[in-house]
C-alpha cells in the first residue's frame, strides 16, 4: 500500500479554506434537512488517484457524507466508469464537490501519465523518477501520485539529499571541490549525487567518489558509453528532455534511472465529474 502524505489533512485544510472562506453562500439556500445521492464518473480512460484526499474533502465538510468506492486507488479505468456512490445532506456535498473533484482529477491525471511511462519501461531495469518539478504546496501530493501510477519519488526536497548541479559546481568552483565539501558537510549515510554534462565530468566525478550520477543531456551514444565506463560503480540518472517519445530508447542504454520533470510539471487533470441522483 502506497504511504500517505503526512500533509494531507493539511492540504485538505487549506483547499477547502480557499474555496470556502467566510462560508458557502450558494449552499445556504438549500434547506438543512435535504439529502443528496450522488456518483463521481470518469468520462475517459486513467488511472484513479486521490481516494483519501477526496474522502477527507467530505469529511472535512459533514461527517454524514458517505463515500462507497467501487474503483480501488491506482487501478485503470474505462471511460464512463462509476468511481464513487455518494449519500449525505446536500449543502455540504455540493460545498465539498469542486475540492474533491479538484484533488482526484489532479492526481489521477498524474498517476495516468506515469503509468503511461513506466509501461514503456516494461523488460528493462531502469526505474522512473519524479523531480521537483512539482505545484507549489502540493508536492507530497503529487509525489504520491507519482508512486500510485508505478514511478519512484527521487528527492521530496533539498532536505534529505545533495544533488549537485550544474549552477551549485560553477558557484563552488568544480565537480571534485563540490563533491568534497559536500562529504565535508553532510552525516556520513546522506547520498550525493552530482550532474556531469559529458564524459570528462563523468570521469571526474567517478574519481572524487560521487555516490551517484546525473547524466544531463547525454547523447544515446554518450550514454551507452557512459554505462560501459562506469561498469555498475555507481547508479547512473539520465535526465533531459525524457518524454514519451524517447523513454524506452533511453531506458535500453542501461542507465539506472530516468527522470522525468514533466510527470508532474505538465498537468493535465483527468476528465471527472460529480452527478446528482435525487
């Protein structure tokens, strides 16, 4: 079972702050006593995600809103597919509406578009990463995301590892003064990763003992002879300009990882909708 974010109720929280504010005016003019049928139906095909975020939008709002899933978090769906009955007082099914629909078409959009790459991966080693590429304030969200649609978080901030790049080396003066300053500062288990532009950086940044390797922009030649000069030392990242339309030809040089900054950059939601059944 994928982990949760520790900050979902938090987003939860802020989300429905957002829209809500002082108070829902609209759902005022309905009368406290009228109860409300509803279901969530997917209008193309994807991935469902963002079950818990959806169900805490609801709970948030009525704790007499209830959820019956009919879809379970990161399974694929058909267009026209019923995710979701739901039953409960109508002014807070229609306040929690937009919020909860806002959070699962966000993140099924994203899972749907991971599990897209990683079936191009399908045979080979080499794993998909996530970067920081993220929406502001949604990022463990999003990385969640990520893990529900079959990829694999890479950092979830400057926090819990060094990935030195290109700008930190010029500000430091080199790979080997980076790479040892870095050992220099962080507790002995911390991993450090550094971005070489080509083979001579590679080779340097072998030496001075970098824990990984970010390969930016490498030729499929460049890494093909990358992966032979390395010979399974050190993991090797390929990143830049990774999509759909070269993943698994990348994937068959034999680096280790692939990351890729549009699984979570390019959002495009999935197709959801929220209809009453009175």
């Amino acid at each position: 079972m994928t982990l949760l974010p520790a900050d979902l109720e938090l987003s939860v929280q802020r989300a429905l702050e957002e829209d809500i504010g002082s108070g829902d005016l609209s759902a005022a003019l309905i009368a406290p006593t009228r109860q409300l049928r509803a279901h969530i139906l997917a209008r193309e095909p994807g991935v469902l995600c963002g079950r818990p975020y959806a169900e805490a939008v609801f709970r948030h709002c009525s704790s007499e809103i209830h959820c019956h899933w009919r879809v379970a978090e990161g399974m694929e769906l058909a267009a026209d597919t019923v995710l979701c009955e739901l039953e409960g007082p109508a002014a807070p099914l229609l306040t929690a509406e937009r919020t909860a629909l806002n959070f699962l078409q966000l993140l099924s959009g994203t899972a749907t578009r991971v599990r897209q790459h990683v079936r191009l991966l399908e045979g080979l080693p080499a794993r998909l990463l996530d970067t920081r590429k993220t929406l502001p304030g949604l990022r463990l969200a999003q990385k969640y995301a990520v893990r529900t649609g079959g990829g694999h978080n890479h950092r979830l901030g400057l926090f819990d590892g060094i990935l030195i790049k290109e700008n930190h080396i010029a500000a430091i003066g080199g790979i080997g003064p980076a790479l040892r300053a870095a050992r220099a500062l962080v507790p002995a288990l911390t991993r450090i990763e550094i971005e070489v532009e080509n083979l001579d950086q590679l080779e340097e940044a072998l030496a001075e003992r970098a824990d990984m390797i970010l390969l930016d922009n490498f030729s499929l030649a460049d890494l093909r002879r990358a992966v032979e000069l390395v010979q399974g030392r050190v993991p090797l990242e390929a990143s830049g300009n990774l999509g759909l339309h070269n993943l698994r030809e990348v994937a068959a040089t034999g680096v280790d990882y692939l990351s890729v900054g549009s699984l979570t950059r390019d959002v495009q939601s999935l197709d959801l909708s929220l209809r009453y059944r009175d």
